[in-house]
C-alpha cells in the first residue's frame, strides 16, 4: 500500500511541529518527505531528519505530490500558506493561530467545495481526558448536563506581551478558542449570548456562555508570574449534571468521575500526548477510517465569533 506522504512549512512553535514530525514518522503508514522554511539554521534540521529542504513552500508544494501538510507559521504568514494548499489539494493540519473570521468563513467554503480536510491542532482539545469527558456526557453518565466551569492558568505573561490591542486579541483566541469548543461540544449546543470582563492589567479574564439548551459555561484564564509555581499552564474544568459531576486536570491528563446514575466512582489517568491523538485522528481521517472529523475549522469559526464579540465588549 502506498504511504502518506506528508511535508511541513515552518517551525514557528518548533516544540510542537517536531512532535507532530516525529508522530508522523513512527506511523508506518506515513512518510515524511520534505521542510520548508525561511529560516537558514532550519537546513539543519531538514538534513538531520534527511528530508528535502525548500525556502519556498509553494516550490515543496509543487514538487514533492504531498498527500498532507503540517502548518507552523505565524498568523501574518498562515493564510498565505493555507490558501497554498488548498489550491494544491493538500489536506492540512495546523496550529491554532488567529485569522480574520471573513477570510476563516472563505477558507471553510473552498475546502468543502474541494472535500480538503482542514484540522486544527488543539493540544487541550484532543487532550485524552477531555475527548473522553465528551464521551462521557454523550454516553448520558452525568444525567442531562448543567454547567461546566474551566479555569486556565499560565505561569508567566504571554511571549511579547506589551498591552497592545493585537497581542490581548491573541492571548483570548489561543487560550479561550479550545475551552469554547469544549464548552460547545460538551454541551451540544450553540451558544445565544456570551459575557465578557477582563481586568484593567489584562491579567484575568473572565467568559461567561449561555447556550441555546439552556446550559451555561464560565472560563476563567488568566496568567500571573509566579515562578515557584509548578506548572508553567494549568487547566482545570468540572462538569456538572443532573445525576454526576466530572473533574479534569487536563496537565495531568486525569479525571474523576462521580455518577449518580451508575452509583460509581472512576479515577483514570492517562499517558498518550495530545499531539499522537491529534495525528492519529488526521492519518485516519486521510485514510477514511473516521468519518467523523472532531474539530473541523466551522468550529473555528463559531468560537472566532465569540472571541470577536468578546473583544470588542471588552474594550469599550
């Protein structure tokens, strides 16, 4: 059977692409074929891995007949790239980053016309816990579900952090994108009217949902330097319904669940990163083994919408 063959533009959250590189390698189904980078010192890191080197991602596009493409490139950068592959027809898996809602709303058009798959690679929402938090709730454990309550943490401000109205909009987009699409997929509902505060330091910030079904969720992020704390991010949610509630610590990837329902008690933790789940669930989406995409970029778009309204409520 003939692999997958995958390539990777830019190493702007280098941690994290080289996860998803070394995901992409240990899967037999898959070779990894090609970087494209700006960046000199990143010929290195091509040679290394012995994989072909181009400073011009559309030259890579055009040359390697790429079956997926993974995207690390800053937000003035992404859309470029982005609308690359799509005219390529290369799937594509990328790292969350902000973008105008019209051009999201054109880019969610083009890939359905074009049946591309389009993944966001949220750590916290593939997060093993998370995902089977969902399932829980789906499963009807916790009864009909009530509320939940998310709390994010970080140990130290945002990387170039100077108040300007650019960086607090992508402070709430990175942190609060995957707690509203958790909140909405826990809830399996739309939201109709959200709140938002946000202290005059920009150090906390609070969101509050009420949903279409008349269940309702508050996240709370905030970050503080506080180096003799342990955790350089911290994410805590509970889950509350009508016959059990659900406790997760998402840094720790465990939960607890108390269910009335069932007249039981489950503590798991689990030691699988995100970044295989997130892999895997793409590979088998490529492959068509799942039918069902998890996060598809329409979920995107709806928490954009919110963050926007937020925003701009925000700063009045």
């Amino acid at each position: 059977m003939e692999k997958i063959k995958v390539g990777l533009i830019g190493l702007y959250n280098k941690e994290k692409q080289m996860k998803i590189f070394k995901s992409f390698s240990d899967d037999p189904r898959v070779e990894v074929t090609s970087l494209s980078s700006l960046k000199e010192e990143d010929k290195e890191i091509a040679s290394k891995f012995k994989l072909k080197y181009y400073s011009d991602f559309s030259q890579m596009l055009q040359k390697e007949k790429l079956d997926a493409i993974s995207i690390s490139l800053p937000s003035n950068e992404l859309i470029r790239a982005v609308i690359s592959c799509i005219n390529s027809n290369v799937n594509i898996l990328f790292d969350e980053i902000p973008i105008n809602i019209e051009k999201a709303r054109e880019i969610a058009e083009i890939i359905k016309r074009k049946k591309i798959i389009f993944l966001p690679a949220s750590n916290l929402f593939f997060n093993q816990s998370i995902q089977y938090m969902i399932q829980q709730v789906f499963d009807n454990t916790l009864g009909l579900p009530i509320s939940l309550f998310a709390r994010s943490f970080y140990r130290s401000r945002p990387l170039n952090w100077n108040k300007n109205k650019e960086k607090i909009f992508e402070w709430l987009f990175i942190s609060l994108t995957p707690l509203i699409n958790i909140s909405r997929k826990t809830m399996s509902s739309e939201i109709n009217k959200a709140e938002a505060f946000i202290t005059s330091e920009y150090t906390y910030s609070v969101l509050n949902l009420n949903f279409l079904n008349n269940t309702m969720a508050c996240i709370t992020i905030g970050w503080n330097e506080c180096p003799t704390y342990p955790l350089a991010q911290e994410t805590l949610l509970d889950v509350i319904g009508t016959d059990g509630v659900i406790l997760i610590d998402t840094s720790r990837a465990s939960i607890r669940v108390y269910s009335e329902k069932n007249k039981e008690m489950k503590s798991i933790i689990w030691d699988i990163e995100e970044i295989q789940i997130i892999v895997k669930h793409f590979i088998e989406l490529l492959e068509g083994y799942e039918e069902k995409q998890l996060l598809t970029i329409e979920d995107e778009i709806a928490s954009l919408k919110i963050i926007e309204e937020a925003y701009k409520n925000i700063l009045k």
